[in-house]
C-alpha cells in the first residue's frame, strides 16, 4: 500500500466534470489527484453538442482552449426536418445569437477534449492516475480514498473527495446518495465520416415513423448521429448488422434526398446504445468530505442536451467555493446544492416536454408535433423549452416551467 503526500482534493472520474474541475482547481493552487479508470481516453459515446451558454461556462472556468484545440466546430443553423412539418415550412434557425458574444453551439470529439483537459490540469501540476481501479470511498472530516493500479494498492487522505464518475455513480452509491430514474425511452449513438454531402455547419434533428433523428455535424464530413426510439424496440440495432440497422435508420422521406448524405456514411467509432435516464438525487449530492459533480450528482434526459453545460456549471459552482473560502464543510456548499437542485427540476422538467413531444410515435403524436407547431407559430411564447438547450436554466422565463404550460401545450391530446 503506498501513501504519497496527501492532496488538497482527490477528484475521481476523469470526464468533462472531473478533468474541468481538476483544470479550474490547480490553476487556483488546489493540489490535485485525478483519478481516472480508462487506461487512454476513448470514444465512450457521451455528449459532443455544447449548447452557448456551456461554452461560456467553459470560458469561466478557463478549458475553452482545450475544446478548440480538440477540434471543436461551431454549429450555425438548426434545421427541423420532421413527418410534421411540411417542405414549406421548413426553416433554419440561426443558433449564433442566443448568447451575444459567444457564437452557435459547439461540436466536438468528447474524449479528444477529456484527455487535453486532463494534460492541462497535469501541466497544472494535478497528478492524473489513469487505470485506477476499484475506488473505495470512506467519507468525514479527512475522507479515505482507496484504489488500484497495475502498480498496486493506493490510499490517499484528502482534505476533500470530488465524486464524477458520471452515471455510475461510483462515489455517490458509497455516500448513500439515492436517485430517483425515470426512462421515456431509449437511444444510440454513433461517429461517422465521409458525410460530404451534408451541410457542415447546419445540425438537425426530427421524428419519423418510430425513430428520432439528431446529426451534429464535427467538420471535414464527420457527424456524431444519434437515434431516439421506443423501448419495446430497445434491441434493435444491437447485436450483428446493429451498426447497418443503424444508419439505414436515416432513410427518410423528411430528410433532402432521402437521408442519403447519412446512410452512406462510414462509420467511424463504436454503436453505443442506452435506456434514456433522468436521474433526481433524493437528498443532497454530498456529505462530509464528499462532494459529487456532473452526472453523478443527478442528470436530466440526454433528449435535451445540456448534460455536458451542467457538468461544467457544477464543476465551477464548486471550484469557486472552494477557491474562495477555507471552509470545505458541507454546509459551505448549500448554495451549490441549491441551484443545482432548481436547475435539475427546469431541465427535468423541460427533457419530459422534449420527450413528449418529439419521442412519442404514431398518428396521435404526429398530430400533436403539428398542432404544437401551429402555436408555436402564432405565439413566441410557446417556444420557450426550445431556449433551454441554448441559454442556461435560470434565464428562462418561469412560466414555461409551469404545469399551467405543459397543460397548454398539450391540451387537445391531454
Ligand atoms: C449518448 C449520450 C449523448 C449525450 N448527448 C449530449 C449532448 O449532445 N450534449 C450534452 O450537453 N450532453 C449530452 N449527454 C450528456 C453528457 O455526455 C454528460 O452529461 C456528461 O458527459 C457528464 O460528464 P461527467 O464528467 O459528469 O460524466 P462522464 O462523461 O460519464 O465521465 C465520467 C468519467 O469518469 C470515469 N469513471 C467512471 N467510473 C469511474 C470509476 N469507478 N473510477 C474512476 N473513473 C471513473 C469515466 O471513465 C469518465 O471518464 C449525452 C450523454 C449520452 C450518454
């Protein structure tokens, strides 16, 4: 068992949350260990779609450089091609101007952005353990972390323990935090290249027959796809001839020539697939000398797209407290329990709309997309959920939060 010098802070889970919060701290002269269990950062198929008002908390927490060093391209236009919308109406939403100053939303290769996070907390002067296995985590007032490398047994006794390992929840499920999950249905992911003839700067994303469709374009014709669909088909692209089931999946009659520009793709890293969760922590995601961040602190439905924002948001929120004040204790944190358990409620909240409206299937749901589509033509204010993926929760008006609007919305098919 070795015992190095102890650590400010032990951060275990090196993604986007874990490997900004390692960045944030040691920039801040917080000694760090960042503890992560890939032995190289791969393709995990996570979220590679960072809404504005995520860039801006990038920005805030000093990592944008490594998301314009991995490759991220900026996305300008949404376009919705849907069975609900017709050929007419079809417009692009330009996305630059939601947030002034800050451009449309980024996509990027997740891992690639992970492991230059990780070299700049390193350059920093955190130290990165990557392949540590079998954390174990003993909370209190000088919290016991222990853990496993091909070197051996480790422990170390830090002043504080960061838990995000995301939704494995590796450090929450040792500290007793419980979540409350629900599943609207399931979903797929994949990278592909070769996709010339698709626009590069326009993402989309629509509903037809028992699939929904996202492609977010990466440049130089590369796209990571994704697929919503109904759980009683959660098998259907797995197993042999998945990833072929996959991208046929796109032959559709709402996308330009028949979603040809993606069918033909080649796929360019691994199918993953995955029962969509939203996950509401039952009490606070801490205790004595435990804190969690990102995912593993509770996450809404991936549907929405601002799990990669709130990760980063968390990481800041609790870097500046600890940054800003000598007091680790839980009780330093209320206030990032606070807005952290208001924002998960809106984009619950939101995610459930989103599902709603764009994940059910059939002739009742078409019908519903078109009448929704309908009022949000004639009143602005219908589109509030829309803002919620591009500028942050609490800038978005309250109402569209209430009962008294999902009731509106969904009123002739209630
Ligand atoms: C398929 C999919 C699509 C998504 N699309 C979007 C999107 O377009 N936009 C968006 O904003 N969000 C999206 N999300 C959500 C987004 O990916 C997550 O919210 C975000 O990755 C959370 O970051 P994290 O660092 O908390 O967790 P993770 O990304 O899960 O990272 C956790 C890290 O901890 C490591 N780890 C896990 N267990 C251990 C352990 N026991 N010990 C040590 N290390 C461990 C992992 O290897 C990983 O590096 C999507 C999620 C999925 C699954």
């Amino acid at each position: 068992m070795t015992r190095p010098e102890q650590p400010d802070v032990v951060i275990v889970g090196g993604g986007i949350a874990g490997a900004s919060a390692a960045c944030k701290l040691t920039a801040g002269g917080v000694s760090v260990v960042l503890l992560e269990k890939q032995d190289a950062y791969r393709d995990l198929v996570r979220g590679e779609w960072l809404a504005p008002w995520g860039i801006r908390e990038a920005q805030r927490l000093g990592v944008d450089d490594c998301f314009s060093a991995g490759g991220a391209w900026e996305i300008r236009e949404w376009m919705t091609w849907d069975e609900a919308v017709t050929e007419d109406e079809v417009e692009a939403v330009d996305m630059t101007r939601f947030i002034p100053g800050i451009g449309g939303p980024m996509s990027f290769p997740h891992h690639a952005v992970c492991e230059l996070m990780a070299e700049q907390a390193v350059a920093g002067g955190a130290r990165l353990v990557m392949d540590a296995a079998r954390i174990g985590v003993v909370p209190g007032e000088r919290p016991v972390v222990t853990y496993r490398t091909p070197e051996g047994e480790h422990e170390l006794r830090p002043r504080l323990v960061i838990g995000a390992t995301g939704r494995g929840c590796t450090v929450g499920r040792q500290i007793g935090v419980t979540m409350r999950n629900s599943m609207h249905h399931w979903g797929g992911g994949m990278m592909v290249e070769g996709m010339d003839g698709w626009p590069p700067d326009v993402q989309a994303m629509g509903t037809e027959g028992d699939v929904m469709f996202m492609v977010f374009p990466q440049g130089y014709g590369r796209a990571r796809l994704y697929l919503n669909f109904p759980t009683v088909n959660k098998h259907r692209y797995r197993g042999p001839g998945g990833v072929e089931r996959f991208l046929a999946a796109y032959e559709l009659k709402c996308l330009p020539d028949r979603g040809k520009a993606v069918t033909e793709a080649t796929p360019a890293g691994p199918l993953s697939v995955w029962p969509s969760v939203s996950s509401v922590p039952e009490g606070p995601p801490l205790t004595e000398g435990v804190v969690l961040i990102g995912d593993e602190a509770g996450n809404a439905d991936t549907v929405l797209g601002t799990g990669l924002s709130c990760a980063m948001r968390d990481s800041r929120t609790v870097c500046d407290i600890l940054l800003d004040s000598a007091d680790w204790s839980p009780s330093a944190f209320a206030p990032y329990v606070e807005e952290r358990g208001s924002r998960l409620e809106r984009l619950d909240f939101g995610a459930s709309i989103i599902s709603r409206l764009h994940v059910e299937f059939g002739p009742a749901a078409v019908e519903r997309r078109r009448r929704v589509r309908r009022l949000m033509a004639r009143n602005f204010a219908a589109q509030v959920t829309g803002l919620l993926n591009m500028v942050a929760p609490e800038d978005v008006p309250e109402f569209g939060f209430s009962e008294f609007f999902a009731e509106r919305l969904f009123r002739e098919t209630a």
